[in-house]
C-alpha cells in the first residue's frame, strides 16, 4: 500500500517571530538553536552575550568559537537583506575584533551575497564571511520547522574545518581546552561503564556538555569550571510542569537516595586513598539564597530599536552579583505576574554597566511596577555599597504570613555619621603649607 505525502508549505517569518529583537534574536541565541547554526557553518558555537554594546549600538548576538576562542558576530535581518544591515555588519565586527561573521536574512540580494563573496577573497584565510537565508516550513497542520539555507560561505571552508578537526586531535589548543576535552572524555568512559541511561554528547573542549537522560524534553547541563576545579549540573525541563511538580513532591526520597549514594561512593574514595577523611558541607548559600527576594520599583520603560529596557529604582550598589560576574537571577513582574510575556533588558540607575539581566521574558512592565529579583538571600545585601552615595534598602523579615522590618532604609545622616570634622588649627595649618 502506498503512503500519501504530505505537501511542504513555506511559512512567512513574522507569523512566527513578530519582532527580530524581541523574538527571533532571543531564539537563535538559545542553546539549542544556535547550536544547529555552528552546525550549518561547520563550528561549535557558545553564546557570549546578546544584544552586545559597539559604540552608541548593540550588535545581535556575540559567541565564541569553542575550538578556538575567536569571535562570532551574528547578525539578525527577518527581511531582505539592505545597506544599512551591511554597514552594521562591518562595523560591529569591527568593535568586537570578530574574525567569523555570519549575517542571517530572510532573503540575500544579489549585491550583498556578491559582497560577501567579495569579502572573503580579498581577507586573509582567517576572516570568515556567512551568509544564511532562515526559512519556515510546515506540513499540513504539523509545528512550524526552521531551516538554514548556505547562500554563501568562504571559498574551501569544508577543508579548513577538516584541518581544524585534526588540529584538536593532535592537541593543538589551549592547555584549559585540553583539560576540558581530557575531563568530558573520562565521563563519558564512565558513564558507559555505569550502563547508565545518561547519554553525553559528542565532546568538544568546552567549558560545558548536555547530558540526555532519555526522555523527551529533559536534559542534564554539566560545566566544568577548570579554575575552581568544580562540576556543577542543572536538570532543565522544557515547558513540562507536571514533571517538575512530580519531582518536587518527591524531593525528600531523591535527596534521601543521592545522599546514600554520596556517602557510599565517599567510603570507597577512602579505602582507595588509604585514609579517613571528614567530608565537609557548607551549605550556607544553599539555604540562604532562595531565602531571599530583592524588590524594585520601575522608574522608567524604554523601547529602542533593538530591545526594550525597563530601568529601576536600584543598581550594582544593591544587588552587584549580575555585573560583577555574570550570576542569573530570575526576574518577575509582581505587579504584573500573569500579563502578556515580552522580553526586557532590565537596567539599574547608574552610569555605569549596570544591567541585571538582557532580554528576559517577563510579564509586561509599565512605569511604576515593581519586579522581584529571586535568590538574592546570599551575597545581596552583603555586598551593597553606598556608590555614588546610594543608600542601602530597607529589609523585611517574612514570618506566618507577616512582614516584620528588621533594618531600616538608609538616609543621607547614615552616610556622613561616621564622618569626623577636622577643627579650625588644622585646617589653617593646611593653608599655611601651601
């Protein structure tokens, strides 16, 4: 019996994706989707940043290719591709001393891909120019599917790429990288020999790998900090809230059970070393972290053209985590928790770099919201300062449904209260000097 085909169907960009800055570019930068770009221009790929400051503009999407640490600039057009898109694609590779541009279109006009190919004959072999066209199809009443189209690409790119490949083999990268790759390597050994379902994906000399655990929308995120010589790992479950719900009710037995095979595999390392050892916890972030909130009004919602900024009554000076080093703190809207989801740039009030998060999805935010700033217990308040004479913010101690205040709002007689006047002999003294 023969089966029927189903008839692909071309669907336009912007039933999917409205906004290039507030959709598609958030999109592309998840680590899923980006990693199917690298795949298409033959690297591995990690997000840098999004939405990047060059100058008075930002650049789309900033990564790093794994293999070799050089730049990646990504530029975003759900639109036939223009002038003004070239230019930025100069100079923002330009600001970011990116050697790998890559330049993602709706549709490629002849003079620009003419361009491009241009481009990557007259520089040398270690600037690389991408053009990719996005596209969306579907099958009947079947979920949308993207693809990326090659319109152009440097001249013998498969070969190098083949180079670059041996060149990793043969252990030609960085002492860090060789670490990282030697470290995922041994796992994955490992984890064979367990006949475990965990399922490690092909290694890269990379500070991270995803792990599958064999069902369908469920990963495991493993970074490997080489610094520190610390493992993490983060379960990540896709848009599946009774799974989440059911492991949470089952939290005690899981920890419970970790907890036994923790001390077993312990015993063993001891035995192996020839010594008891004392194995110590410090759990104090643990349980204070999620102990804590940090609450801010909005002052101000700004819309440019490539993200929308909503600017509160705070800064590094309160919460510094997010600047200082990069740390993720989710953001909600507590005026606003079950309004439309738009995504926001979410900016402190010092001139300073002072953001606590890029394009993040949170409910609609209007002037004179308020947003919470989760897991804030640890290093919140304790790393505030009074930059550019700031004051520090009141706390509220939470008790059965109760508010309780147990440190009051700073004012400006708690700044110079330890200030100490120097009397008038000293001060003619000083002018006598000079």
């Amino acid at each position: 019996m023969k089966k029927s085909l189903g008839k692909l169907e071309n669907v336009e960009l912007r039933e999917v994706w409205e906004s290039e800055s507030s959709d598609f570019t958030p999109w592309l930068a998840k680590e899923e989707n980006i990693q199917v770009l690298g795949k298409q221009i033959g690297l591995d790929l990690e997000v840098e940043e999004v939405e990047k400051n060059v100058g008075r503009f930002r650049a789309d999407i900033l990564c790093k290719d794994i293999n070799t640490d050089n730049w990646v600039l990504i530029e975003n057009q759900l639109e036939k591709t223009n002038h003004a898109h070239l230019g930025q694609l100069l100079t923002y590779a330009t600001g970011l001393d990116a050697v790998t541009i890559v330049w993602v279109a709706a549709d490629f006009n002849e003079e620009h891909k003419a361009t491009l190919e241009w481009l990557n004959k007259i520089t040398d072999e270690n600037y690389n120019f991408f053009g990719l066209e996005i596209e969306l199809y579907k099958i009947g009443d079947s979920k949308v599917a993207p693809n990326f189209k090659m319109v152009c690409q440097p001249d013998n790119w498969s070969q190098s790429i083949s180079r670059e490949a041996k060149r990793i083999e043969q252990g030609e990268v960085s002492e860090t990288k060789l670490k990282q790759y030697k470290f995922w390597t041994e796992l994955g050994k490992e984890l064979q020999a367990a006949d475990t379902p965990l399922k490690l994906q092909k290694v890269y000399p990379q500070h991270w790998t995803n792990l599958a655990v064999g069902k369908t929308g469920v990963h495991l995120a493993a970074t490997f900090n080489t610094q520190e010589e610390r493992v993490s790992a983060q379960l990540y479950i896709v848009r599946d809230k009774s799974m989440f719900k059911a492991l949470e009710a089952d939290k005690v037995a899981i920890e419970k059970e970790l907890g036994e095979k923790l001390s077993i595999r312990f015993n063993e390392f001891c035995r192996d070393y020839g010594s008891e050892l004392t194995l110590v916890f410090e759990p104090g972030k643990y349980l204070v972290s999620e102990a804590g909130y940090f609450i801010s009004k909005v002052n101000s919602v700004k819309q440019t053209t490539s993200t929308v900024f909503a600017q509160v009554e705070s800064g590094f000076n309160h919460l510094m985590r997010p600047m200082f080093y990069g740390s993720y703190h989710q953001i909600e809207n507590l005026s606003n928790p079950l309004g439309e989801e738009r995504f926001y740039s979410v900016v402190g009030y010092i001139c300073e770099t002072d953001t606590f998060g890029s394009n993040r999805k949170i409910s609609e935010i209007k002037e004179g919201d308020y947003l919470v700033f989760k897991n804030a217990g640890a290093y919140c308040f304790s790393m505030s300062s009074n930059y550019n004479s700031r004051y520090k913010p009141k706390e509220i101690l939470w008790i059965g449904g109760e508010g309780h205040l147990i440190r009051r709002e700073e004012k400006f007689d708690d700044l110079i209260r330890n200030q100490v006047e120097l009397n008038n002999d000293i001060l003619a003294k000083s002018v006598d000097n000079t």
